[in-house]
C-alpha cells in the first residue's frame, strides 16, 4: 500500500508540474528560426526536391514531434486521444475479481459487490461503465 500512495503521490506530480515556459518558448523559436532558415542554404539549382519537398517534410515532421510532446505532456486530461483512466480501472476489476473466481476463493470474491456507476461519472469514459467495484461492508448500512 505504501508503494501504491507513494507511485500516486508521483503520477499526481508529473501531471502538475507543466513544463517551464522558457524551455517551450525556446524550443519553439529554435524550430520556427531552423525552419525558416534552410531555404538559405539550399541551391536553387538543385530543384524541386531539394527546395520544396525537403523543406516541407522537414517542416512537418519536426512540427509533428513538437506537436506530440506537447500533447504526452498531460496524458491524462479529458482529450479524445488521452488515456482513459476509468476504462482500465475498469478492466482491473475486473480481472482481479476473475482471479478470485478462478483461484476458487469464494471467501474474498464474497467481500466485493457491483454497484452501480453514478450518472455524473458515466460520461468520464469513452466506453459506457456502468459498474464498478466496492467492499460489501462500506456500503451495506
């Protein structure tokens, strides 16, 4: 359990603590100041290849990086290309209580129930969970 708080305690860091905006605005204008650049060092005798297609695929390919480094920044916010946290929590219950099953504990499967998903956290998913898992004696009044 220590190991568990101490690996969340780190998640939650990494999720806070956004990159220095000096560090992003540098990158930033080292790229544009590169990009702009080489069509001054490429000789227009050397053609279409040379001065247009190089350039541009440069130019997408380094933007793309860019553009995903800023995007694994926060991989856990609510874009549709962010992780989906509450699937695979989802899935983890599951597994565990098949493990359980399988194992032929019937004693600790018992301790756990199914309840149902609030509406409120129904949209927080990109699959529909309607689920999830709790500890029969936390709930039971």
């Amino acid at each position: 359990v220590t190991q568990l708080n101490t690996l969340h305690d780190r998640l939650c860091q990494a999720m806070t603590s956004p990159l220095p905006l000096p560090y992003v605005s540098l990158v930033r204008t080292l790229l544009v100041l590169y990009l702009f650049s080489v069509p001054f060092f490429t000789h227009y005798t050397e053609g279409v290849l040379a001065n247009v297609v190089n350039p541009t695929l440069m130019a997408m390919a380094l933007l793309g990086i860019e553009q995903i480094g800023t995007e694994l920044e926060n991989p856990f916010g609510d874009d549709a290309n962010d992780l989906d946290c509450q699937e695979m929590i989802m899935g983890l219950e599951k597994e565990l209580l098949r493990t359980l099953e399988i194992a032929g504990d019937v004693r600790a499967r018992d301790v756990f129930t199914w309840l149902p998903v609030p509406r409120f956290m129904r949209g927080e998913s990109a699959k529909p969970f309607l689920w999830y898992v709790a500890v029969k004696r936390e709930v039971q009044h």
